[in-house]
C-alpha cells in the first residue's frame, strides 16, 4: 500500500517548524522531507536535517535535470523538494510530510492530487507580525517582504483540505495527529 503524502503550509513565522519539532517528538509515523535551498542556515539550523543548503548553481542544474517535484523561489532565495525521496518513500507504503509554501504546494497537487494539504494560520496577522519580529532572522526589509507575501498566502488558505490555527502549539500538534490519524484510516478502509 502506497504511503500517504502530507503538504504542510503557512507563511513566515507562523511557526511551522515549531509546531513539526514538536509533532516529531509525539508521532513518528510520518516522515519528514527534507527540502533544498539557496538561502544562508540560520544559526540553529543543520544541513541535512532542517534543508539541504546548496549553491544557486546546483541548485539550477537539480532543477533543469527535473529533480524536483517542486520548486519555488521566495523571499529572494529558491527552495525545492527532491522528487527521488519523496517517490521511493511513498512506494515503500511510508507516509511523508512536505513543509512547503503555497506556489511548491500548487505544483505538487498537479503531482499528487490525492495527497492532504494542510494550511497552519496564525491567530491574527498581528501575532504572525509580533513572532517574524521576535524571531530576529531577518532585517526590516525581509520583514516586510515576508509580511506582504503572508496576506496573499493567507488568502489562498481555502485551497487546502485542512487549517490548523497555531495559537497554542501543544493544540495545533493535537489537531495535525488528529488529521494524520483520520487521513490513514480512511487510506485503509
């Protein structure tokens, strides 16, 4: 039986990767996949484990051999999922989880239209402003740019099957188990 395949969006700071760090301590059932990108690793993050940092030129000959399965530049840097793990951990019957943006996730339900998409949405657009700026990583400017392209994200949530308010993490993590869980009995029905 073919794994089930997890795309999971939101904008900047929202908190995806809080809310995955925590839902990888209670539920390993799903694997992570490990996107690619042209940007810098931020302080707390490791090559291979959070992405796979690469150069724009490796990046582009990944990307003229279709070794993506999407791929998407944001935010002035490019980000991309590698096609050959995500095939191979689907057919092994394991279930696979995309942390993606909006335009990678457009791509993907062309792919996969029977994967489950689902949308982390901040409380407010307030509080997703509060955590980009507590966050730190990005200078005033990015700040913007990550703000402004969190509107038109938001606003194409609907195209998801699921969103999931993340405000409280503990609550969002219970919510996405719920998902996995409903999603996997309804596969083996």
């Amino acid at each position: 039986m073919k794994g089930i395949l997890f795309v999971f969006s939101g904008p900047s700071g929202v908190g995806k990767g809080t809310v995955l760090d925590r839902l990888f301590e209670r539920y390993d059932e799903v694997e992570y996949s490990v996107s690619m990108t042209t940007r810098s690793p931020r302080d707390h993050e490791v090559d291979g484990e959070d992405y796979y940092f690469v150069s724009e030129e490796e990046f582009e000959e990944i990307k003229e051999d279709e070794g993506f399965i999407e791929w998407a530049c944001v935010h002035g840097n490019c980000y991309g999922t590698p096609r050959e793990t995500v095939y191979r951990t689907l057919e092994d019957g394991r279930d696979m989880i995309l942390e993606i943006d909006i335009q990678g996730a457009k791509q993907v339900r062309e792919l996969f239209p029977e994967a489950v998409f689902i949308f982390l949405e901040p409380p407010s657009f307030s509080a997703l402003e509060k955590r980009l700026t507590k966050r730190g990583s990005e200078d005033s400017r990015d700040q913007k740019l990550r703000l402004e392209n969190a509107r038109e994200e938001i606003n194409e949530a609907a195209m998801y099957d699921y969103r999931v308010v993340n405000d409280d993490i503990d609550r969002a993590v219970e919510e996405l188990i719920e998902i996995f869980e409903k999603e996997k009995s309804r596969r083996d029905e």
